[in-house]
C-alpha cells in the first residue's frame, strides 16, 4: 500500500473481447478505501471510454527501477467503478 501511494504514476492495463489495452495513467492510492483512484480525461470517441466501460478486471502496475537489478513493482487488480459525485471531495 505504500508502494502505491508513493508512486502515483503506473501503466493500467483494460481489456475487451479479448483484446489489450495499456496506457500510462496517474494515479492516487485512498488508504481509507484501499483504492487507486483514476481521473480519466477521453473524448466522446475515445479508445480508453470503450475499453474501461467493458473491462471486467483491470490490472495497474505501478514500478520503480534504479538498475537492472535494483527494481520492484506492485500489480494491483480489481473493478474500475465511477466515484460518486458526492465523494469526489
């Protein structure tokens, strides 16, 4: 958790009819909810509004690498969900 909540950058991973989409994304860690929180800004037509709405299980990964052998990562997976408009503050 951590981990996470230094980073705030990372690589988010969708996926639709069995096809993959990666994109880097910032992103915060709420320790209170144990959550990634996303701001998606997409236009009306855009790949990631199509893929976010059909993905099932996303997948971030959020790293850190000094070297080629002084590195690490975390994978977090989970549900991609609208925070309400009442919790954004």
């Amino acid at each position: 958790e951590q981990f996470l909540k230094d980073r705030g950058l990372g690589v988010l991973g969708l996926s639709k009819g069995g096809e993959a989409y990666s994109f880097p994304i910032a992103f915060a860690y709420d320790d209170t909810e144990r959550r990634c929180v996303f701001r998606f800004i997409m236009g009306k037509d855009s790949t990631k509004r199509r893929f976010v709405s059909e993905t099932e299980v996303a997948s971030l990964t959020a790293y850190e690498w000094r070297t080629k052998d002084e590195w690490k990562s975390v994978v977090a997976r989970g549900q991609i969900r609208p925070i309400p408009e009442e919790d954004l503050a």
